[in-house]
C-alpha cells in the first residue's frame, strides 16, 4: 500500500485555476488526478491509458480501441444561479466539496453532427438541470436498451459507454458504487425519484436541505472510495 496518497481528495480546484477559468479546462492538478486514476484496465483487460499536456486540458486517447477526447465535469450543482424560493444564499454552498475530485467525472468532448455533447445536454435538458443522479440514471437505462431524457446524446456516444461493457463496468471504473444500490439495478437518488415528472430543481427550504444532505453523503464517500483506491494502486 502506497500511504503517500498521491490523490489529495481535499484538494479544491478552484485553487490551482487561473482567475475567471473554469477549473474543468485549466486546473492542472485535476488534470494530473483524472489522468492517474482514469489510466488504467477496461473490464476487457485492455489498457484505457491518458494523456494530457496542455492547457485548456483535455485527456486524450488512441489506440485499437478508438480516438476519445474527455473533458471533466463538476456533477454536484448548487443551483446557485436558480431562483430558489426559502433557500437563503448562504445555504448553497457546499464548502469547496464539489471542486474536489469526488465530485468530477469526465466525459466525452467531441461534438458529433454537430450536436450537443453530454456536458451539455445534461447541463440544459430541463429534466435534468446538471443532476448526477439523474444524469446516472439515464446512463443506466442507456446500457439497460430503456428510454431517457437523455437517449439520444447517449447513443452518439456508444463507443465511449462500449468501453465499460455495461453499468456496472462503468460504475466500477469510474468508483461510483456509492450512489448505486449494490447490484447496480437501481440509483441512490439525492431527491424522492418520479421518472422526470417533476422539476430537478428543490423548489422549498426543505427539500433543498435534502438534497444537499444526500449530494454531500455521496461526495465524501467517493472521496473516500478514490483515496483508498489510490493509496492501494497509485505511485508517486
């Protein structure tokens, strides 16, 4: 076991970003993490290895199994810039938890027909508002055949969800178990689930306490699940 922990998962990104940057694209240490621990074997034994040089930062790979090019995503959003009617301000902050690496996944950057990628989509379907669980859910469904908010923008990108198999594949790749029940059948939802019927935004003080709850349990338990990880996998 490597006890060095070259994953500082309390590592806020937002440190290391240049002024009025995203640190999904300029944040250099959440580049080198995404690489160390999105580095390694497929469910097909295959090697899935990343490379990332230069600012904006992109990972990139190419080999038999296809040309990817990933950009990061933060997935815990506070809905800050939505009108939320009970919730003060002050309340919507998470403490820097979602800018360290327990609330970042990468996903596919390349548009395809010119349409919009899954960061997008996810970020402006409006039975989504940029919601992991749900967001999750309709990753599930798409390995599962079944319909979502977002089927279609997941099927141009089959040969990236190809790579894991199916949804448990993915879920273990990317450590995610934490907001999956153990036979990865069904999700943790943060809020009460109604197959996209009603808005992802919490609309009251209580259910936006909720939410946050369930948001940060999930963050701190893969901040846990990918410092064990690391610390068992990971050399400096």
């Amino acid at each position: 076991m490597n006890n060095s922990r070259p994953i500082d998962t309390t590592f806020d990104f937002r440190s290391d970003t240049p002024p009025k940057k995203d640190p999904d694209t300029w944040s250099p240490t959440l580049c080198r993490y995404h690489r160390l621990l999105w580095s390694k074997r497929l469910p097909s034994g295959e090697l899935f290895d990343l490379d990332c040089k230069t600012a904006p930062f992109y990972l990139r790979h190419c080999s038999d199994l296809g040309g990817f090019c990933l950009s990061s995503d933060t997935v815990i959003p506070t809905f800050k810039k939505r009108t939320i009617d009970q919730v003060p301000k002050e309340l919507m902050t998470f403490g820097g938890l979602g800018y360290t690496i327990g609330g970042m996944m990468l996903f596919p950057a390349n548009q395809i027909q010119r349409k919009w990628t899954i960061n997008q989509a996810r970020g402006c379907t409006k039975k989504i508002c940029d919601r992991f669980d749900l967001t999750l859910e309709c990753i599930r469904r798409h390995y599962a055949g079944g319909e979502s908010p977002l089927s279609k923008v997941l099927a141009r990108y089959q040969d990236f969800f190809g790579l894991f198999r199916d949804f448990s594949g993915y879920v273990e790749f990317f450590l995610l178990q934490d907001i999956v029940t153990d036979d990865c059948k069904a999700l943790r939802f943060f809020t009460p689930f109604d197959n996209f019927n009603s808005s992802p935004v919490p609309d009251s003080l209580s259910a936006y306490l909720a939410y946050k709850k369930s948001a940060v349990e999930f963050l701190n338990a893969r901040n846990q699940r990918i410092r064990d990880w690391s610390e068992i996998h990971l050399t400096v």
